[in-house]
C-alpha cells in the first residue's frame, strides 16, 4: 500500500510530512555560538517565524490567531519579564539571566507558526503522518544499535554522536516522553485492518524502545499509549482477554528480564521521585523567601554560574519567575486541556476522532503528567512539540466547524 493511501482522503504533501518528521525525530545540531545542541525541528520553526514574518510585511497581509491564545501567551510573556527586569541588575550573568527567560518563552512560537501553516486538512495530516513516521523510526534505530545491529553502541553514550555535530539528544527524560505521546499521532491513521495492525506493531516498537530508555514517565505514558492504541484495534473485551497474550509475545521475544528491570527500576524511581525530592525542597525553600518573584532569574555568582533547577515544571516557574508566569501558565495548560477535550466531542462522528482522541491523551500526558517531574515547556526539543499538539488541536477545531480554511480575518472572530 502507498504511503498517500494512509489518509485516504487527503493527498500527502511531502514538504509538510519532513516538517513533521523532523520536530519530533530526535536529532540535534551543535552550532559554534550555542553552547547546547539544538534540535532540528526547533531550527526550522526559528526559520519558518522569520520567513512568516517577513512574508507578512512585505504582502502586507495580516498575520491573526485565535484571541485566547494570544491573550494567554501575551500574558504568560510579560508575565516571565516583570521578574527579569527586577532582578537583571542583581545577577552576576545578566546575559543568562535573559538566556533562561526567553527559554521558558520561545517555545511558544512553534504553535503560531504551525497554527499558520497548516490551514488545509492536506498539512495537517501529512505532518501528523511525518511526526508519527519519525516516532517510529527511532524506536526502531535505538532497538537496533542496543541489539548491536545498527549503530552499535551509539546509545550507550549520554549525548549520543550521529555523525559530526549531529546527535541523538539525551533520550531518557524529554525524548522519552515524547515519543510515548508522539506514537499517538498514529491514531490519525483512518481506521481499517492494515492501518490498525500498523499501529500495533509499532506501538509495541515504541514501548519495548521506551523501556531501553530507562524513563520512569515515559515508559508508563508509552504504555498507556499502547492501550489506547490496542483498545481502537481490539475493543474493550478483547482487549481484556489480549493482554495476557501480549505480555507473553514480550517475554518469548526475550524481554522478561529487561521488562522486569525496567518495572522494578520505574517503581523504585517513582517512589523516591527520581532523586528529585532534594532538588524540590530547594526550590520549595527560594519560594518561601520570595513566593511573588522567586529568584527573578538572578545569578548569584560568576563561580557558581548555575542557575538553580527544579525538575518540575510548576517549581521551576515559581521559584525562577514567581507567582505571575505560574497562574498565567497554569491556565494555558488547563485551556490547552479544555480545547483537547472539547475537540474530541465536537469530532465525535468525524473519521479523525480516534485522532483527537490521541491529541487529547497525548497533551494531558506531555504537558501535564510530565510537568511534574520535568521542565518539558522549557525545552527546545519538548516544548516545540507540545505547541505543535496544542496548534494541532486548534486546527481540528476550525476543520471539524468547517472554517479552516476560510480567510484568517474570521480567525479572531471564530
């Protein structure tokens, strides 16, 4: 079967699919200037803002999103600078101090530019079909290289090196969690048999893959992936009488050992939190001094030129920035939640609900679940993709109310 046959109503554009492949295939870049590697996808959404940006100026043509969202992330932004103007005159890396912020901010325009771009149902799906095809793609090469069959050893490393300043990025916390939620872009696949036995196979790929990982988050979010994937292809009662039979496929495939390990490894992980419980108590401490601004991204020393960092989304806001970024987050994340849910009922009868669904999980999972034990709106590679769900998700709306691709002057108004 042809990969354009997949969605079976809409043409595959292959420009939109390699910008999907490539936001969530974990690949980096060193660059001379930045100190830290950066992923692709975070590059070319950099590149297609500007490109946005100057194509609007020079056709004159307004660029309009929808209001709620403006309003959140324009809150949310001067929310981050209030506490950075207050505390750059007192940081002894004022430079840092302004690197963190706008780190906490820029993932932000990856869902501006993918809201822009993806303004026919031929985009949308042919970048969902490219972020799912490089979900799969690298569960299948880390598989590989740790059965010494392909790139072997590569993943042994901390910052594994492709080849010269690319690389697979750190894969056991961001990585992890995002190819335990990516997978479920798969459920966009219109339902049929080849379409479901696809997503078995490589949903099942993805966990054994995750599991290799050693993430206590993203091995139980790739699993509940896998069950929302097997509960489309079996139902509810089969899947029930299923599960024993899957389990059984994954220890004659000879991975009792590693799934023993690895659920002793995610239980005693979670219990004590992943060592983070010390690193909490810290943050929990610079709040108590100062609950409205935190630390205002201030920098104590040259010496000791490490900003502090909490390991979990909430703290890292509220003891870098204060109170202000944490309630303007919180309700982007409750909003980013409601919308997902609300997509899903409105697309109850489309072909797509499966996919919404998905979206649904996928947003409640990396946004929210992983926001307890990482800083996953912060990072380039994490945040880019949850943005790109939450574009994803206001899309499906103006397609599933037939005004997708009207004018973006009714945008605002939608």
């Amino acid at each position: 079967m042809r990969i354009d046959n997949y969605f079976k109503k809409d043409k595959l554009i292959l420009w939109f699919f390699v910008i999907g492949f490539l936001v969530l295939f974990p690949l980096f870049v060193r660059l001379p200037s930045i100190a830290v590697p950066m992923p692709i996808g975070a590059i070319l959404v950099l590149v297609s803002a500007v490109l946005i940006f100057m194509f609007s100026s020079f056709s004159k043509k307004e660029l309009l999103f929808p209001r709620n969202w403006v309003v959140l992330t324009l809150c949310y932004v001067m929310a981050v600078f209030i506490p950075l103007l207050i505390g750059i005159g007192d940081s002894a890396l004022p430079y840092r101090s302004i690197m963190a912020a706008l780190q906490m901010i820029m993932p932000i325009g990856a869902f501006y530019v993918f809201f822009y771009l993806l303004d026919s149902r031929e985009k949308y799906t042919s970048l969902i079909l490219g972020g799912f095809t490089g979900v799969c793609l690298f569960s299948v090469i880390l598989l590989l290289s740790k059965n010494n069959l392909l790139l072997s050893g590569t993943f042994e490393d901390v910052h594994p090196v492709l080849t010269g300043p690319f690389e697979f990025y750190q894969f056991r916390q961001y990585v992890g969690i995002v190819m335990a939620s990516g997978i479920l872009l798969g459920l966009f696949l219109l339902k049929s048999t080849f379409n479901s036995l696809i997503l078995i196979i490589f949903g099942f790929i993805a966990v054994v893959a995750i599991s290799e990982m050693f993430t206590s988050a993203g091995a139980m979010m790739s699993l509940v992936a896998f069950g929302l994937i097997a509960l489309r292809f079996f139902g509810l009662s089969k899947l029930v009488f299923m599960s024993p039979i899957f389990l059984a496929t994954f220890l004659f495939l000879g991975f009792g050992n590693a799934l023993q390990e690895s659920i002793s490894y995610e239980l005693l992980n979670i219990a004590r939190a992943g060592n983070r419980f010390g690193v909490w108590s810290e943050s929990v401490e610079i709040i108590k001094g100062s609950p409205f601004f935190g630390n205002s991204f201030s920098y104590d020393s040259v010496y000791a030129d490490r900003m502090h960092g909490s390991h979990s989304q909430l703290l890292n806001i509220w003891s870098r920035a204060g109170i202000l970024p944490l309630l303007a987050w919180m309700g982007i994340l409750l909003y980013a939640i409601h919308r997902s849910y609300r997509l899903m009922l409105l697309g109850s009868n489309s072909v797509y609900y499966f996919g919404y669904r998905g979206l649904f999980v996928a947003i409640i999972q990396l946004a929210f679940l992983s926001s307890i034990v990482v800083t996953s709106f912060d990072q380039p590679y994490s945040g880019t993709v949850i943005w790109l769900l939450i574009a994803l998700v206001e899309r499906g709306h103006r397609f599933e109310t037939n005004i997708g691709e009207l004018p973006r002057k009714t945008l605002m108004r939608a």
